[in-house]
DNA sequence: GTGTCAACTTTACACGCTGTCAAGTTGATC
DNA sequence: GATCAACTTGACAGCGTGTAAAGTTGACAC
C-alpha cells in the first residue's frame, strides 16, 4: 500500500479493456490514451503496438477472472455434463473477452501479429472443446456419423463470440438466456437424443 | 453484340467480386483497379467511395444468381420443409457473397454507410427467416417456450457468414456437409422433436 | 544541494490508404 | 475539324499508426 495508484501499465490494460468493452467503433490510441490519461506516445513506452496492447488486455484479462477457477466445474464433470459445463464457462466468459476479441478481429486483415495472437486464443478454446467432446464420446453419447473433430469444429463455430455478439449485443438477449440456449444448442449438435 | 466487352461499371463489379473472393487480406481500391485494368481514379468515376462499390457488388451478385429463382423452392413450401428449404437455399447462397460480406463486416466500425448496407442485407436475409419460422408456427412444430423472434435471432445467428467462413473456410468442411449440417442443426434449434 | 535516472510530455514527421482536384489524352460521333 | 465522355496522370489533404528527438518532472543517491 505504498503506492494509491497501480503502475501505469496495469491503469492502461484496465482503461484499454473498459474503452473496448463500452464502445463498438475501434478505439485508437488516442482514445486510449486519453482514457488512461497520459499521452499517446507514453502507451508506446509500454507496448510496441497495438496488436501487443490488445493481447496484454486478454492476458490481463484471463488473470482478473482467474480463468482456471472459471472452468474447474467443467474439468471435474464427465459425460454430457462436462460438454454442458464448458459451454456454460464459455459463454459466460464471453461478455468479458468480447470487447478485446471484437478488436483482434477488426486488426486480423491488416496485422499478421493480431491474427496470430487471436488464432491463438481460439485454440485455447478449442482445446476446451476437445476434451468436452472426448467426454462425450468416452460415454457413448457423440452422435453417430460424427467425427470428434468435426464435432468441435461446430462448437466453436456455434459457440463463439460472432454468435455472442449477434444474440446478446445486437437483439438484446439476457446473458442467461444466452447461456441456457447454448447448452441446449450444443447438446443437440453433437450428442444422440 | 455490337461490343465485345462489357460495360467498364460491369467490368468492375465482377473483378471485384473475384478478388473478394480469392484474397482474404481487404483488396484496397488500387488492388480492384489493377484487377479491372483501369486506373484507381477511374473507380471514382463509377462509385463515389468503397462502401458504395462494395453494396453494388452485393446487388450485382443478386442479380447474376436470380436470387428469387433460388428462393422459389423455399416459398413453394409449408411447415418444416419450408424452414429447410430456406436453410439450405441461404446455405448454398453464402459462398456467393461471402467476400463482399466480409469486406463490407470489416468496413462496418470506419464507415456508417457500409455498417447501414450490411444491416439491409441482414435483414433481408431475417425476412426469409420470419417466413420460415412463420410456417413452422403455423404447423404447430415450433419449439413449446421459444418465442418466434427468438427463433429467428437464433437462426439468423447460427446461419450466418460468420459461420460458413469458421467451418468452409477455416475448417475445410465440403459445402455440402455444410449444408446438411445447418438444416439439421437449424431445425433442431427451433423445432419439436 | 547537486547530479542522475526513469517516466512522461510535446512536437514533428514518415507511411499507407482513402477520397478529391485539376489538367491532360484519346477516340467516337456529329 | 469540333466536341464530348471516358479515362489517365500527378498532386494533395485527411486520418490513424508508429518513430524520433528534445524537454520536463520528481524521486532518490551521495
């Protein structure tokens, strides 16, 4: 308690992450900058550019929700239930990404760092995917005539932060309604009735 | 046949059609008039600006694809079948338009007008859904609890370019499993079993 | 007190892309 | 031979990102 104020860079990746959150329009350094209250050449004292101002944000992200604590009731589940709780963790996470993803995404054409880094962060929920699905077909429960890969290749179609977007930002759907239909949604995609 | 070659205006519609199509990175304007083989000035003389060029290319693509012969089968039809018919007819349609629709996605933040045209088609494409919901509804098959709007957020958000791009594109699903995919996965979603 | 150092500011500028402007060139038509 | 539309060439403003350089400030060392 030394000091009243975090460090400069944390006040800029928590400013970045509200700026993103609250405004659709791509917010420019400037914007940034302004918001965290210092100039906008201070943000290139901290980050080389804006692809790597975006990819902090998500890391600092991950770490304010403790992302691990988030998807513990996933790991512990087995069977349909694991799928039902990581699409659950999932989409419950999305609202606090969105802003950072949205982002990455709108900078994937033009910088190949941004789409690396967005390629990136897809994996690691693909990954959750894999293992959902592997539950799945560990019980016998994967729907027949579908590959496990192609099974998470539609979770992540399905489940993703475009779908979020769309539901929630754009026709108003409470967050938990999101959720539930997303559950159901995947249970029906990928397992047998 | 009095000239060989099309119109310069035409010329320039399906050269920049093509290059959406191909490329991923977004074909600047200097890109479309090497590929018209006219000089960037000279798009200027047909469009007023990129958002502009990019809505006519939509409307031309209509127009080479006789949208309502593709649409006929979807309107002939009644209950379930109709909401299929319409899932596989939009479906087969997205990779038609996928690379303007991208282009115009990724102009959208910069550029209101671009953001208005991308919604118009939307909502065109919301229209199709109205009526396909409309006729599920209508033959009592439609999921107990879910509202029709809901139903058509939800379709619209599960069949959307988003998707196609994730699992033809990135995940190199044939179209036709695509296909069959969305109309088995849109009926599950607004549909009794 | 003086010096030093890191963090930050201010000002300026290069680059890439869009869109505008003005002055040619060309080729068909009257 | 004049005219006109379509197109070219070249130049430039505006905007956002990223670079560069010189100046300010405050803490800390000695």
């Amino acid at each position: 308690m030394s000091s009243d104020l975090p460090d400069t860079r944390t006040r800029i990746l928590t400013a970045t992450w509200k700026i993103l959150e609250s405004r659709e329009n791509p917010a420019r350094m400037s914007d940034i900058a302004k918001a965290v209250g210092i100039s906008r050449q201070a943000l290139y004292l901290h980050f080389p550019n804006r692809a790597e101002l975006l990819v902090a944000v998500t890391r600092h992200i991950d770490e304010v929700n403790d992302i691990d604590a988030r998807l513990a009731p996933s790991r512990a589940a087995t069977g349909v239930a694991r799928l039902d709780a990581y699409v659950a963790a999932w989409s419950d996470y999305i609202p606090e990404v969105q802003g950072v993803a949205r982002a990455l995404i709108a900078l994937q054409d033009r910088d190949a760092e941004a789409a690396r880094a967005w390629a990136g962060r897809l994996a690691a929920v693909r990954h959750g995917f894999e293992a959902a699905v592997q539950a799945v077909d560990d019980s016998g429960a994967l729907r027949p005539g579908l590959a496990p890969a192609q099974a998470v290749d539609l979770l992540c179609a399905l489940v993703s932060v475009e779908t979020w977007t769309r539901l929630v930002q754009e026709d108003g759907w409470p967050q938990d309604v999101f959720t539930a239909t997303m559950v159901r949604l995947a249970r029906n995609a990928v397992c047998t009735r």
